[in-house]
C-alpha cells in the first residue's frame, strides 16, 4: 500500500453526489435506501470513477494491494455502517474485486471511540502503519500502531499470491534500478522511461519500500551490488 493523493471533485459532479445524497435522505436514510440508490447510480458512479483513475497509479491498480487491476468502488466505511456516506466523496477509493469483495465486504473495525482502525492511502501515510519486509514479501504492523494489524488482516495483504508477487517483483526491481543507473551514467534518454515503467508496474509498494530503505540497512536488503544503483535512485526519486 502506498500513499496516494485525493484529488478535489469537479464542483458538477459534487452538485451530482450532493442529490444522490438527497435522495437516499428521502428514500430513508437507511442502509437498504443507499443500497438501492447506489445500485441505480450509473451517473454518479461514472464521475467517482473518472475521478479515482487518476489516482491509481500503473494500469489502473487496487488502491489497497497494488497488484490487480481497480474494477470496484469501494465504500471504505461501507453502506452498511454509514449510509449517509454512501455518495461522499472521500469515502470512495477503487479496489479489486479481491480485496473490495472477497476480502474487505463490509468489516471497519474501530477503537472504542469510534475511530477506524484501517488505513486509508488517501488519508494515511501508509509507512506509519505498516512496514514492508522485502526479503519476505510480508507484511508487519509498525509497533505501537492501532491501524497495522488490522489493516493487514482486513485486506488480506498477506495473502500467499501478494507475497509470492512482492518476492518476484523485488528481484525485478533491483535488476531495474541497476539497469536504470547504467542508462543514467550513459546520458541515455531510456532512462527516464525505464523508471516511468517500473513505478507504473504492478507491487509499486515494493518500490517505494526499497527508497525507503535506511541506508544502513540497504546493503543487508538489496545487496552491496544494488547499492550505488539504490542510491541514486532514492536521491531521484525519493
Ligand atoms: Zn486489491
């Protein structure tokens, strides 16, 4: 998971989810009004789409396991808790199918006052949460932070096919940013696309979790080969 940026909504289309809002008040304010209102909301869903595309990054990937492709809008506090929310706008982000349906449905867990226990990438730094092992493809929550365990546990981010993923793009990632170091030295223009590509790739987390690797700890991780190549990278693209 990695940190992404909410973009404002063309005020047409907040006057657009403002009436929907409207009239999920006056079909009952429960969550059976906004379900069926949210079913037959293909204009609306059109203007939240266009709006979160650009804010996946690559092809379009899950905002929350930065591998599938983005299918789904998914209510981050779901209908089911919050019905008022269900046209509001930064309650929206785009997932998987995996994640949105299989995984998350419509569990937000929250501390006794209320406040929610998951990390949401458009709010959260997700690094304050969550630390990505990259010679084990895993997850583990940062200590001390209410948000990790479940955020971890919710969207299944440990999920055998993630880490398997993670585990072969961080082989590809070095490789890559040693392949984009020798295209920087040689003043070749491929360089900057080659980077373009691997940040648009699928696993991104990896890499952001490699630039944000200390460099005390960098040649323990990458390997002393990757290092000079990691370095530059980082004072890039970090
Ligand atoms: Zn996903």
């Amino acid at each position: 998971m990695i940190p992404l940026q909410r973009t404002p909504l063309p005020a047409k289309s907040e006057r657009l989810l403002a009436r929907w809002t409207d009239r999920v008040a006056a079909a009952g304010g429960d969550s059976q009004a906004a379900r069926g209102c949210w079913t037959a909301a293909d204009a609306p869903k059109r203007h939240i789409r266009g709006a979160l595309e650009p804010m996946a990054h690559g092809n379009l990937r899950c905002m929350y396991c930065d591998d599938s492709r983005a299918t789904d809008i998914d209510h981050f506090q779901p209908i089911a808790h919050a019905a008022q929310r269900a046209f509001d706008w930064p309650n929206h982000l785009f997932a998987c199918s995996h994640c949105n349906s299989n995984l998350k449905r419509d569990q937000y867990p929250t501390d006794p006052h209320g406040t929610c226990l998951l990390v949401d990438p458009t709010v959260d730094d997700p690094a304050d949460h969550l630390v990505l092992l990259l010679r084990s493809g895993t997850y583990e929550p940062v200590p001390g932070s209410p948000k990790g365990q479940p955020t971890i546990d919710v969207f299944g981010l440990n999920r055998s096919e993630l880490v398997k993923g993670r585990l072969d793009a961080f082989v590809l990632a070095r490789s890559t940013i040693r392949d984009w170091f020798g295209l920087v030295q040689d003043c070749d223009p491929d360089a900057a696309r080659t980077a373009r590509a691997l940040l648009d790739s699928p696993f991104v987390d990896v890499v952001h979790a490699m630039t944000r690797l200390k460099p005390s700890v960098a040649p323990h991780v990458v390997g002393p080969r990757t290092v000079p190549a990691l370095d530059a990278w980082r004072s890039t693209y970090g």
